[in-house]
C-alpha cells in the first residue's frame, strides 16, 4: 500500500477536520482580503491553527498505525493491543487499519463490536459526560502517545541494583 493511502486509511477523520479547518481558512483569508478588513485575517490564523493540530493527530494515528502492524506481525493477534487503541475513534481507526494490512480485520472488528463500539461512535470515550476533558493535557497525551514510552531495559524488582 503507498504510504499516502495508508496515511488515508490510518486516520479518515483526521484528514477530514484538516481539510474542512483549511477550506475554512481559505474562506476567512479571502473574506478579509475582499473587504479589506486586516482583523478578518484572525479567524483564517485560527483556522489554519487547528489544521495543523489535526494533521498533527493524523500523523500521530499513521504512526500508531505503523506500530501496531509491527506488533501484529511479530506477536499475532492480541487484544490488549486493541485496548489501548480503544479509547477514540481515530485510534481504533489506525488499529484497524493494521489489523486488515496483517490479515486480523475480522477478528479485530469482531472484537471492537464485542466491546459495544459502532461506526457512529466519533467522540472519545467519556466526552459526552465530560466534554472539558478533551482540552485536558492528559486527553492529549493519551490521543497522541497511546501506548506510552517504550519499556526497553526495565529491571526486575529484586534484581540487580536492589538491597
């Protein structure tokens, strides 16, 4: 698959926001530029601004993407994986898109819908009881790092370097 289709194929809603936020901005710039109002120009940054955050997210889903079809093809199909993908559905998005680039789409989608997710779920898991969170910074950081920090070189309670 060519990486501008996998980018596609990893995050649709966010190349979609990205797309509406610019032909946004295109909107505003040329209204200010019409009418000759300097402060128009304002919207047209802002606009541009959440562009940018949401290309952002869609790099960060191709990404997760990517990481994902490793863990897939190394270790086979695991459902703790598509657990920490499940919280939105740009992250399910980029799970499965991997899941159908290593041949586990059925049994991914199969697990999805166990857990009582559907097509028409867009917002993340608990946005509709408290939408404030999504400005939080620990909302960000669990969208954009899912998995955290690799854990590479991680001792044993009791190993060397305990007294």
């Amino acid at each position: 698959m060519l990486p501008a289709t996998r980018l596609f194929h990893a995050a649709p809603l966010p190349l979609l926001v990205t797309a509406l936020f610019l032909a946004a901005a295109v909107f505003f710039a040329a209204h200010a530029h019409l009418t000759a109002r300097h402060l128009a120009f304002i919207p047209a940054g802002l606009a541009v601004s959440a562009a940018l955050l949401a290309l952002g997210d869609a790099l960060s889903r191709h990404a997760e993407s990517r990481r994902v079809r490793r863990m897939l093809a190394r270790h086979g199909f695991d459902e703790r994986v598509f657990d920490a993908m499940a919280a939105s559905r740009c992250q399910r998005d980029a799970a499965l898109c991997a899941a159908g680039e290593t041949g586990f789409l059925a049994q991914a989608r199969a697990y999805y819908h166990s857990l009582g997710y559907r097509w028409h779920h867009l917002l993340p898991d608990g946005a509709r009881r408290a939408p404030w969170r999504l400005f939080a910074p620990r909302f960000f950081k669990k969208s954009f790092l899912a998995f955290g920090h690799a854990r590479r070189g991680r001792k044993e309670p009791g190993g060397p370097g305990k007294t």
